[in-house]
C-alpha cells in the first residue's frame, strides 16, 4: 500500500514538473511574439528616411535664360574696386577705345608709401634674425644647451613674423598693380567722360559711358538673378540658341553685367536683385529682335581651393534656434540588433549650386546625412531606412 502511495506521488511530481516546464516555454514564446509585434508595430510607426554620404568634389555652376537681341548701345564702364586719386584720364569724348585699353591712371604714391614702411618694417625683421642667429652660434660654442633651446625658439618665431611680413608686401603690390588703373570691357567710342583729375571714383560708380562695337553691330541683352550674375565676369563665352535661325547656336562674349536699367530707374518698386548682361554678338544672320536662350556651364576642376564635402541641397536644413544645421544617421545596439536614430550638427556652407552646397565647417565626411524622411523628424528620434548609401 506504501508503494503505491509512493509510486503516485513521483508520477504527479513529474507531471507538475511538465506542467510548469510547459508554461515557461509557452510564457517565453508568448514573450517573443509579443516582442517581435511591438517591433513591428514600431517599425511601421518610425519615419523612414533616405540617407547619402558626402561626396569630395567641386560644384557646377551653370547659368541660363532668355533675352533679344538689339543694336549696340552704350556701356558705362565702372570702378571695379577701391583705388586712389585720378592721376591721369587718357581719353576723351570721341576717342575709339578696345577692350583692355587702359583709360585712367590713379594715384598709388599713398599706397607706395604704406608698402614702403612694411618693407622697413620686414628689413628690421631680417636684421632682428640675423642678430638671433648670430646669438645662437655663440650659444652653440659655449655649449649653454638651455640657451640654444630657447634662442631656437626665438628665431622660429622671427621667421614665421618675417614671412607673414613679406606676404603682406606681396599682397599689398599685387594691389597696387591690380587698382592702378581702368581699363575698357568693351570696342567702341566714347560718348561720356565722368571722371577728372584728382577725383576719388568709388567702387561700382561709373566712370565713362562708350558705345559698344560688336563686329556684328549686335548685342545679346539677358536678365539674370544677383545669385547668378556672381558666376558671370566679362570676356566670358556663352552660348545663346536662336529658334528663329533653325536653332543655330551663336557663340559670344559678356561685354558688361550691370544692374538692370527698368530696376535703377524705378525707385518705387522694391529691388528685385536682378541684374543685366550683354553679349557682343558677331554673326551676319542677325538683324536685331532675335529672341534666344543662352546657358554657361562651369565644370569643376582640380583646383584644390575649389574642392570640398558636397551634400545635397535637400539635406540642408535652417531654423531660428539652430540656424543651418543636417540630421545624420547615429546607431546603436537594440535588443534585436542594431537601431538606428537621429542625430544633429550644425554646418557652414561655402556656396551652393543647383543640386548641392559645398560644406565648409561641421562634416568630416562619415555621416550617413539624411536627404528626406517621410515624417517630422527630431534630434534622439529613431527611424529606419527607406532607401539610400547606409542602408542595412
């Protein structure tokens, strides 16, 4: 009778034992599902965003519109920069010019004098060094180590305040060279002289008036933005299609960017920042009224100061407390791997073209940036990847 009172109680132990084994497994699988549901119900809830790693290149400028052409007209020649007095005007009413030819001489004898005493200055640099040296030989032959340390030091710092005194001479001439005179952007005849002997010409004012010469009596009159007038200079080629000529593409030459006259002459209505080009035109199929559209294309070259991060100009984003910042990718480690959320910095953009902005300060190149996200997005908030370079 024992026995089989013993034999019961071992066969329910092991039947509870089952019993509770089961229900672990079952709360565990229950768990696991419940799990994975939260992570999908919060997979569906993330904003998906698409997300591009900066490039390392230079950016392409390009410029296009619409114009007419017209029969040549006056140019006002302007100062381009700060310089100083009038020395001398070299032409006068009715005189043909070229482009290039030098119009007014300015007085640099201020200029002169002021690189004149930084090249005294850069002489007593030299001479100061020359005494350190010398103090260093001395130090070396007396073996006074502590000495030669510290006069090492001196002359290190001599050389660097010498050669920044030197490149600022240089500067100064190239200067002087560049502001020394005024020269003509276009061929023709001058019709108006508003400079004179001994006169300050501030820059951008308008020192003579001359009709422009296109050897086709033409010129190409177009309206740009001030954005894209900063990527235009005179002499510059471009090319403007012309419907009514089969589409024959006409290639000219910038003779002058100037403010646009409607917008200078009209002081009631608000500055629209817009300014107007002229290209001299030399093709005997013209005959003035001639609508066309023009393009200039910059390609990025090897020009190191030229090059930079590039992101797109979708990514770049403003706001009052931050100012110009972009939302990059930061990850960590989930409970079912790797999740991904959102981080921020604030960036300086050098310049920008149509598709991207070049980044002068606030990259260095590994972020994955976020170009657009389906949802609102904000710093610490996690997202997934819809698409893009990063995605996993």
């Amino acid at each position: 009778m024992a026995a089989a009172t013993a034999e019961e109680t071992v066969t329910s132990g092991k039947s509870t034992r089952k019993t509770t084994g089961r229900l672990i497994i079952a709360f565990i699988l229950m768990m696991l599902v419940l799990t994975l549901m939260s992570n999908t119900l919060l997979q569906y809830s993330l904003p998906r965003i698409t997300a591009k790693m900066p490039t390392f290149g230079g950016l392409n400028y390009k410029v296009n519109g619409s114009g007419a052409v017209e029969s040549a007209e006056t140019v006002k020649i302007n100062s381009a920069q700060s310089s100083g007095p009038v020395k001398e005007v070299k032409v006068a009413v009715g005189d043909q010019v070229k482009k290039g030819q030098v119009l007014i001489e300015f007085d640099t004898k201020g200029a002169e004098e002021a690189i004149a005493n930084e090249q005294l200055s850069y002489d007593q640099q030299q001479i100061n060094l020359e005494k350190l040296q010398t103090s260093y030989k001395e130090a070396n032959q007396n073996g006074d180590e502590k000495l030669l340390s510290s006069i090492a030091l001196d002359i290190e710092s001599a050389k660097l305040t010498s050669n920044a005194q030197k490149r600022k001479i240089n500067d100064l001439q190239k200067q002087v060279e560049q502001n020394s005179k005024l020269t003509s952007t276009v061929n023709g005849t001058v019709e108006e002289v508003l400079a004179t002997v001994g006169m300050t010409i501030p820059p951008g004012t308008a020192a003579f008036t001359v009709t422009e010469k296109s050897i086709g009596g033409f010129v190409f009159k177009a309206d740009v933005s001030e954005e894209q007038a900063k990527y235009l200079k005179v002499g510059q080629s471009i090319d403007i299609t012309f419907p009514s000529l089969d589409d024959a593409v006409v290639l000219g030459k910038i003779s002058a960017i100037e403010t646009n006259k409607q917008e200078e002459s009209d002081k009631s209505r608000p500055p629209s920042r817009q300014k107007e080009i002229r290209v001299a035109l030399n093709d005997k199929r013209l005959q003035g009224g001639e609508y066309g559209d023009f393009e200039w294309k910059q390609e990025p070259d090897a020009d190191v100061d030229r090059m930079g991060l590039l992101i797109p100009n979708d990514a770049i984003r403003k706001s009052e407390e931050d100012g110009t910042f972009v939302y990059y990718i930061g990850e960590r480690e989930g409970s079912l791997g790797k999740e991904y959320f959102i981080r921020k910095t604030k960036v300086v953009v050098k310049d920008s073209d149509d598709l991207n902005s070049q980044i002068k300060d606030g990259l260095n190149g590994s972020e994955r940036i976020v170009i657009s996200s389906n949802k609102q997005l904000k710093e610490g908030q996690r997202v997934l990847f819809a698409g893009g370079e990063g995605e996993e």
